[in-house]
C-alpha cells in the first residue's frame, strides 16, 4: 500500500502537518488543502486513492466537498470530525461519507482506519473471477461483479459502502451479525466501540432498498444481536458468469 495518495483536508495547519507526518512515515504520499474549494481541484488534479475531509470548512463545507465528489468519485471519504458534530456526521456519511474519525484521535488509529479502506479498495479493484457473480432474490438483485442493485427491476444508486454492506449480508443470508463484527467484516478494522457508521449506513440502505424501510423486509434487525439478511423464501438464483 506504500506509495498511495491521501488527500487531507482540514483548516488547521497543526492538524493538518501531524496527520501528513504520520502517513508520510507510512511510505503515503501526502497532499494537503485547507478549504473546500482546493480540495476539490486537489481532488481533481491528484485522483488521491483517499480522502481525509474536515467536516467543519470555511466556505464550503466538507459536506459539500463529498457530495461534489461523489458525483464522479468512490474514493473512500472518512471524515474527521469534534465530537458534538453528531448530526454533521450523520449527514455526512448519508451524502457518501464511508466512515469517520472523532477529534481527538491517536495517530495508531488513524493509521489503521486508513490501511483498513485502502486495502479493501484495492481488493474491491482487483476482484476475482469467481466473485464475478450475481446474487437474485424476490424483487432484490445485486449484481458484484459490476456493482449495481436492481430493486423491483429498477436500478438503485447505492454508495460504495452501501454496497459492500448489502453484498456481504447477501451472501450469507440469515446469518445474524454483531455490530462489532459485521463492522469490521466490511470496513476492515475494528469499530473500537463506535458503530455509529454502520447503523447510519443501514438506515441509508434501508431507505433505497426497502418498500417500507419502518418495517424492512430485507435487513432485519434482531434486537439485542444485531443485523441479518432476510431470506425466508430463499435465493431465487446465484448465477455465476
């Protein structure tokens, strides 16, 4: 993974130089922007293979930032975000933010969550032929191998990360996940106690995917357990190209 490229966007240049210093001792190349408008030329210009948003920017807001991005871009977006931005993160993250990392933060985690999304983009990129599949329910069809989703034989336009959760639950229908381990299941690394990505990530989904997302045919939630797969009338077919 040495010599991918990180964007870090944030309007603090004494975040800003400690984040680049860390990655940079990861062998990461490292470019930087303090506003909302470089960083979508940066973006532009540099194609980095992720991004680190602030959330808070002047003028236009890392919000912003992502939803501009996502209309040519699925490079992974983790915010960085106070605390009491809860509502900002929640909206983030339904606008295509992949996940996030709280202020303060140590350096180790940082680091982690950022090898964890490079390496499932890469592996994303680089899938094998026996994944090259389409998996097809009753009204539901997700095809892996190019990453789209029919629902009631129309497409739905799903985020990167909404996809990947609704694949891997797809593929091992009802099973019943954890939080913890279906977070780290599609995001690579460990929740460390905050799942906050993943229930907002399910509430999205739920949102295109199901008729009534109040009453959810397809991810179920069981209560004190987590999340499974519904498929009590079974996979109509798992096509293999």
């Amino acid at each position: 993974m040495n010599g991918c490229k990180i964007l870090v966007v944030d309007d603090e240049p004494e975040m800003t130089e400690l984040i680049s210093l860390y990655l940079q001792r990861e062998g990461y190349h490292v470019h930087t922007a303090d506003n909302g408008s470089d960083a979508l030329a940066m973006a532009s210009a540099v194609r980095p293979d992720l991004i680190l948003l602030d959330i808070l920017l002047k003028g236009i807001d890392g919000i912003e930032v992502c939803q501009q991005l996502r209309r040519y871009s699925d490079v992974p977006i983790l915010f960085l975000s106070c605390k009491s931005d809860d509502t900002d993160i929640i909206h983030g993250l339904s606008v295509g933010g992949d996940d996030y990392i709280t202020k303060p933060f140590s350096p180790s985690q940082l680091v982690a969550r950022v090898k964890a999304h490079l390496r499932r983009s890469a592996r994303l990129s680089g899938m094998q032929p026996d994944e090259e599949e389409t998996i097809r329910f009753d009204g539901l069809v997700i095809d892996l191998a190019g990453r789209t989703v029919e629902v009631n034989g129309k497409p739905v336009a799903l985020s990167a990360k909404e996809f990947d959760l609704l694949a891997f639950l797809a593929k091992t229908p009802n099973r019943v996940f954890e939080l913890d381990l279906l977070y780290q299941e599609v995001w690579g690394t460990d929740s460390m106690g905050d799942t906050r990505t993943l229930m907002v990530h399910i509430s999205n989904l739920r949102k295109k995917i199901e008729n009534n997302p109040a009453n959810p045919k397809w991810i179920v939630n069981v209560r004190g357990v987590g999340y499974k797969f519904n498929a009590k009338e079974g996979i109509a077919s798992h096509v293999h190209r």
